[in-house]
C-alpha cells in the first residue's frame, strides 16, 4: 500500500515537473517570439525607408570610392527634398531596376547638359547661354569627361556621371536617371576603418560661361 502511495506521489511530482518546464519552455518561446516582433518592428522601417547598407562594386567611382567599400545610404533626406548637384546617389540601373548603381549627380531637371572636348557645360536659369563646371574636388589630376553628349533633362530626370569618367557606364551611355529610381544618397563609409566618413554633398563650380 505504501509503494504505491509513494508511487502516486513520485508521478505527481514528475507531471508538476514537466507542467513547469513546459510552462519555462512556452514562456521563453513567448519572449523570444515578443524579442523578435519588436526587432521587426523597429528594424525593418529603418531598413527600408531611413538607412541601408551598400557594398561597392567595381572602380567607376574611384578615388572617391573604391572596390569593397562599405557605405550607410540615407534613404530618408530625398523624401522631403530632391537630390542636389554634387551628391552621389545610389539607384537603380535604369535599364535593369535588379542591379544598383552608385555615380555622382551633374545635371538637375529642367537643364541641358552638354559634353564635348572633355568640358561639361550645363545651361539653365543661371546660365541660359551654358557654362562649364569645375570638378577638381572629387576628381583625379588629369580625368576628362569623354564623349560627345547633348541631352535636354525633362521633370524628374537627373545626369549622372561616375568619378572615374574613363571606367564608367553612366548618362553618357544609357541617359538619365529617373527620380523614382533613386534609392538615397551616400551617407556614412564604414569600412574600411582607415577611411571612415560622414559625406557631405560636394557642389562643383560654374567657372565657364560659353
């Protein structure tokens, strides 16, 4: 009689032992599972529309960047303003919208931009007669813009051109870029450590008028 009280008793005490640890195990499910929507949350609004990440690929744009780089990309400033003369953008291939392409704004809507003779010469407001831009900031001793190219920019279409102009596939090949193509502007370089910046929009000079 005694054996099988202290029998009963030894599994009640294993079925409180196994309602606790399921009861341990669904809580910590439960917080895992809470962990998780509130990183989804959180993360994934900054993922898509304040920041992203963006590795660069291939030397068009040296020597501002190079093969490797890893860039933070403000996605946020161009929903309340539109991009500006001099920054670098990052957007989509405008005849492929599955790969990225990072280059440098030259040309705003509304102006006619024109490459002849190494020079680019825009015509606007400002300069209704053309004047030609100075870009020694950003590009190396010696780099020329090649080409022959006079193109009329519409509502919402930007000239792009990549730093290093020899190395580059840009406007002067396929066009312009299409304001709802552009995904946000080079932001922060994080790696590598030794040439970490916070980018700050670099506007080249009118110098010419023509």
């Amino acid at each position: 009689m005694c054996n099988i009280v202290r029998t009963m008793k030894r599994m009640e005490e294993l079925k409180k032992e196994r309602d606790s640890f399921g009861g341990a195990l669904g809580l910590f499910f439960w917080e895992l599972l809470k962990a998780f929507i509130l990183a989804m949350v959180i993360i994934v609004p900054i993922r898509y529309f304040v920041v992203q990440p963006f590795f660069v690929r291939g030397s068009s744009m040296e020597p501002s960047f190079h093969d490797g780089e890893y860039l933070v990309i403000d996605q946020l400033s161009y929903r309340f303003r539109d991009p500006r003369r001099g920054e670098v953008i990052v957007f989509q291939y405008p005849q492929d919208h599955t790969k990225f392409f990072i280059k440098r704004v030259i040309g705003l809507p509304g102006e006619d931009i024109q490459v002849n003779d190494g020079r680019v010469i825009i015509s606007n407001s400002a300069y209704p007669s053309g004047a030609e831009i100075e870009e020694l900031k950003y590009l190396a001793s010696g780099v020329r813009t090649g080409g022959q190219i006079n193109i009329h920019l519409n509502d919402g279409e930007y000239f792009i051109l990549g730093d290093n102009r020899s190395e580059s596939s840009d406007s002067r090949l396929w066009g312009a870029v299409k304001r709802d193509e552009i995904i946000g502007r080079a932001w922060i370089r994080l790696w590598p450590l030794n040439r970490m910046l916070l980018f700050y929009p670099i506007s080249p000079r009118f110098i010419t008028a023509t």
